[in-house]
C-alpha cells in the first residue's frame, strides 16, 4: 500500500547513479596511469635531448630533478588523493546503502502493518477520490482494489448519506470534527447493508496537497445483535403482558361458560337457548384467543424427535382443506422422496397450518404450492400463494405480535409471531418474498438436526 510522503527529514541518497559525483575512481586511476606515461615519455625526450646538445651530467642530473618535482610531484600527491578519495566514497557509499536498507526495511514494516490491519483503510485525496486502499478495505465492500482506487469514495455511499458525508470531508479538510465517530450504512456489492464506523486522519505534507485517511471498521454483526437483544426483551415484556392478561380473562371465562351450561340446563325456551349458545360462542372464542396469548407469551420447551417432514405437511394439508376456497388450486411439490428432522412435530406442523391458512384466505382464486427442498445439513419449506401480495411498508411488520391485516375480529395477529418463535427455537427462520399484485411466499428453513438439540426416543 503506497501512502503519499508526509513532512520530515529527507531519506539518505541511495547507493546507485544518483549518490557519485564526476569522476569516479576508474576515472582517476585512468587519468594516474595517463600521467605516468607522459611523465615517462617526457623524460625519454629530455635524455634524448640532452646528449643530442651535449649537456653536463651534472646539469642533466638537475635538470631531470627539476623535471620530477614540476610532473612527478603533483602526480604523487593525485594518488595520495585518489587514495583518500577512494577510501572516503566506500565510507559514503556504505553510509548511504545502510540508510536506504533501513527505510526500505521501515517502509515494508509499514506496508506490512497497513496491509494487515483488520479495519479497511482508504487513503483520499480533497476531492474524496480513493488513492490507495488496503486488503480490509477491499473485502469491506466486496470489490477489487482497481475497483475502488480512482474511483470517488462518495459512490459506495447511499444517496440518502451523501450530503452528510461530503459534509464530514469538508470539516475534516478544515480540521474540524476531528475526534468525531461517524457512522453511516453503506452497500456493498452484493446490495446488502453495510453498518460502518469511521474515523478519519488529515495528513499535509510539507511538499504536496493534503490528503485524507480513512479507518472504516465494520460493525454490521454488532448492530444486529443490538436489534436481536432489543427485540428479545421487547418480546419478553410482551410475553409477560400477554400471560397477565390472559390468566386475569380466563377466570371470568371460565365463570361465563359454567353459567351459561349451567342456565342452559334449567330452561327450556327456545329463544334463550339461542341466545345461550351464542354467549358460550363468544366465550370458545374469548378463550381462544387467551390460549393463542399464553402461546404466545410461554412457547414451553419443544420436544423434538427424528419425523418425517412430508407426513407433517401432508397432515397440515388435511387439517387446512376446509379453508380453500373452490376457486383454489393446491399444487403439492414435496414429492416422495424422505427427508427426516429432527423437530417437535406440534409445533412444526402448527407453523404449516398457519401459513397455509394465510395463503389460502389471501388466495380468493389462483394456486397455492407447497414446495419441499433438501438442502443437506438445512430443508426448506416454501408455501407460496398467487394472491394480491404484500405491500412493502407492511412486511416488515407483519412478524410482529398483534399486528394483523385482517378485519376486526378476524384474527389475533399472533399466528406470524407464534410461527417465528416455535420456527427459532428449533434453531430456524422463516423468510418472507412477497410482490404486489402477483402474491406471496413464506419460507421456512430448518437445521435437520436443530443445534443444540438431542431427539427423545
């Protein structure tokens, strides 16, 4: 990963082209050997000289002493130098090779660090363009470094955020903001939100423009284990209310029903006996509903044996029948081959009857289809309906407890809720696709052997 240089003392020359000046020692000793040649060859001349003029031997002995000091001498003192000079370049040279090993070594270390840092780390330029990312960073949005790099950091940021964080890059520029977490809610490449925290570094070299470092840690798990925990205690204060209220209706139920048999023995007039039969109606379905409530509210402990999964859809198929309109289609694909879980067949089979129920009473004409996949360790049940479908700003509440979209009086708006539970505690999920205008398809995956779980015999 390739930062951009930040102020501070300038690295040592390297050992290469750059770190010699003119000259160097093959350069000198050729220049030596050139100057003993001529002096050599100066002095060949000068003997020949001599005995052609007839010079003294005396005189020739000065004058070839004088010869030596003018050439000889100043070529002595080159050596000398060029010694000098050799000895002191290796020290350089050597100086400068330790200098760049030991930033080479300390910008490796560096690379190293960034590149293995666990959060993503995007270095931009002022106007947020992404100049380097690390590997984090590339597996934090699911896309290639030459996906990310040249490419501004403003396009991996939903429309909805994009003002507030070019907002925050603006006051980050002008050194503001500076110990501030920002969060934000990203998609990556597979559309899927992508909670983040970001902090941020401005860095300004002396020599270049300033440029941005981003440090984005991923807390997309934290987040939804937040929500789980909030909305198991948000169903957890349900529950207990849902529990008091029933245990505090029974008791009048209860009282309403035995005295309605009670009156019902003891006269004989038709009218009140109509009349009586429609008050213990309302108490069955009064009762019914704080059944549906302690259902909701005690799920109870599951009690799971190895059963055949068809033989629980065939049998809610049997126990829903009378729901489907004459219009209605029912198209069973779970075929014949077996597949065996490990499940408390009362409440998986309860789960099928539900769905089936909700599939046949959104369905007035069309087909329902119940589809049956083995997918190893995991099956998967799908109900689907050809229906009106569900409107999207409904289908994130439709799990919800009591929330219902039928008429008043037609239902709790627990069967969802009930559903989800008894699904969970085998260690499933149930998964809602729905289109409006073209209808509806409830998922139910299961673990064939639910974590956790030993089956009775």
């Amino acid at each position: 990963m390739t930062i951009p240089p930040a102020a501070g003392p300038k690295a040592p020359p390297s050992a290469g082209a750059d770190s010699k000046p003119p000259g160097n020692r093959r350069t000198l000793f050729g220049a030596t050997i050139l100057i003993w040649a001529v002096t050599a060859g100066l002095g060949i001349l000068f003997s020949v000289f001599a005995v052609a003029i007839g010079l003294q031997a005396a005189t020739f002995d000065v004058m070839r002493w004088l010869l030596a000091l003018a050439i000889e001498a100043p070529l002595a003192a080159g050596i000398i130098a060029l010694i000098w000079y050799s000895r002191n370049m290796h020290s350089a040279t050597a100086a400068g090779e330790a200098g760049a090993q030991a930033l080479a070594h300390s910008e490796a270390k560096y690379r190293e660090l960034i590149a293995s840092a666990p959060d993503g780390i995007f270095v931009l330029d002022p106007q947020a363009k992404v100049i380097d990312v690390n590997g984090a960073g590339e597996e934090l949005f699911g896309l290639s470094r030459a996906e990310i790099v040249g490419h501004s950091f403003m396009e991996f940021v939903p429309p909805e955020r994009l003002e507030s964080a070019r907002s925050y890059l603006a006051d980050r520029l002008k050194g503001l903001r500076a110990t501030e977490l920002y969060e934000a809610t990203f998609a990556a490449a597979d559309l899927k939100p992508l909670h983040v925290q970001l902090r941020s570094q401005v860095v300004r070299p002396s020599d270049a423009e300033p440029y941005v470092v981003y440090i984005v840690r991923d807390v997309t798990a934290q987040r939804e284990a937040l929500r789980n925990l909030v909305e198991t205690e948000r169903w957890a204060s349900m529950g207990r209310l849902a529990s008091f209220v029933a245990h505090e209706i029974n008791t009048p139920l209860t009282n309403i029903s035995l005295l309605t048999a009670s009156i019902s023995r003891r006269v004989s007039d038709p009218e009140i006996q109509e009349r009586l039969k429609k008050i213990a109606a309302q108490g069955r379905i009064a009762a019914n509903i704080t059944g549906e409530l302690l259902k909701f509210a005690r799920p109870g402990a599951i009690s799971p044996i190895e059963t055949e999964l068809t033989d629980l859809i065939r049998a809610a198929v049997e126990q829903t029948d009378a729901f489907r309109k004459p219009g209605v289609e029912l198209r069973d694909e779970t075929g014949t081959r077996s597949v065996v879980c490990t499940v408390d067949p009362m409440r998986i089979q309860e789960v099928f009857v539900n769905l089936l129920k909700n599939a046949y009473e959104a369905t007035p004409r069309g087909r329902v289809r119940i589809r049956l996949q083995d997918l190893g360790s995991l099956v998967a049940v799908s109900i689907s309906d050809t229906g009106s479908g569900i409107p999207p700003e409904i289908q994130s509440r439709l799990f919800e407890a009591f929330f219902t979209t039928k008429k008043k009086g037609e239902g709790t708006g627990l069967g969802l809720a009930i559903s989800r539970n008894f699904v969970a505690s085998h260690g499933g999920d149930i998964t809602l696709t729905s289109e409006p205008g073209k209808g509806s398809t409830f998922t139910v995956v299961l673990p064939k052997q639910a974590p956790g779980v030993r089956a009775t015999e």
